[in-house]
C-alpha cells in the first residue's frame, strides 16, 4: 500500500511539472509577443529567448525570434537558424517558407532556396509558385533579367507590401 502511494505521488508529481513547464514557457512567450506588438523588439526578445531556456523546441516562440530576428540584416544568420527549426517541425508553414527562401537568396544559399522552391511546387498556389521561380530566376541567373522583371512586375502579387521588395531588387540585379 505505501509502495503504491508513493508511485502515484511520483506521477502526480512529474504530470504537475510538466503542466507547470508548459505553462511557463507559454507565459514568457506570451509576455514576448506583448511587447513586440508595442514595437519593444528587445523585450520581446529577451522574453522569446527565455521561454526557449524553458523549452528550446517551443516551436512559437521559435518561428517569432526568426522572424522577428529576419527584419535586421545584422542578425540573419541568427534568424535563419531559428527559422529552420521551425521548418522542421512545421513544414507547410507559408510564412516560414517564404521567409527562408528571401533569406537564402539574399545570403547566397542557392541550394537551400531551391528546396523550399520545391515544396512551394507541392503546395502552394500557382501565382504564388511563378513569382517565387521568377524571383529565383531573376536573382540568380545573370540572363533575360528584363524578362524575369517583366512577369514579376505582371503577377498579383507585386502590389503585395510583402513581395514589393523582391521585384526592386530583381530591378536592381
């Protein structure tokens, strides 16, 4: 009888600790992203980066400090590192995807871009797939530049704020 009560104190005991972990990777990356909405990067950062000491698999907080880390050009192998093991947990997450096929082509990572390339191919939608083969075209190849320039500034998607950047800098190729 006292062998039993104790097991089961033990697995009380290690279900609670685990609710607890998860609550308080939860409520760190929660603090994060209220500051990040409030334009406070760095505190969202330091949050981010606590809720990951909680759980470095915490796969929200992992996309948010990639993205986040994304928008500066000092930080870009950071945030490709955050955003690839993100990647791996969620495959089909656009946003994710697309942000690591800008972040590979900007950085040189010819090969890394082309596989998301074909998972785009799989999955995505077919406006979306030929701005994406054009942008890699046009970024990577030093021929029909005009053309390339040409069919991206056609899709639908170069009115987007998002994609607006991708045509200027095949322009700029």
């Amino acid at each position: 009888m006292v062998h039993r009560n104790s097991l089961i104190f033990l697995l009380t005991f290690a279900a609670l600790l685990v609710v607890n972990c998860g609550r308080k990777e939860r409520s760190l990356f929660e603090e994060g992203k209220k500051w990040e909405m409030v334009g406070e990067k760095t505190k969202a950062l330091y949050y981010y980066e606590l809720s990951l000491r909680e759980n470095p698999e915490y796969d929200p907080v992992l996309k948010r400090m990639g993205l986040l880390l994304a928008e500066s050009n000092q930080s870009i192998a950071t945030a490709i590192f955050y955003l690839e093991k993100y990647h791996k947990l969620k495959k089909d997450d656009t946003e994710v995807q697309r942000e690591l096929f800008r972040l590979y082509l900007t950085t040189g990572y010819e090969k890394e871009a082309l596989e998301i390339l074909e998972e785009i191919r799989f999955q995505g939608k077919k406006e979306t797939l030929e701005f994406f083969e054009t942008t890699y075209l046009c970024l990577t190849r030093g021929f029909k530049q005009k053309d390339y320039l040409l069919t991206l500034e056609k899709s639908p998607l170069s009115g987007d704020p998002y994609y607006a950047p991708w045509v200027r800098a095949c322009e700029t190729k």
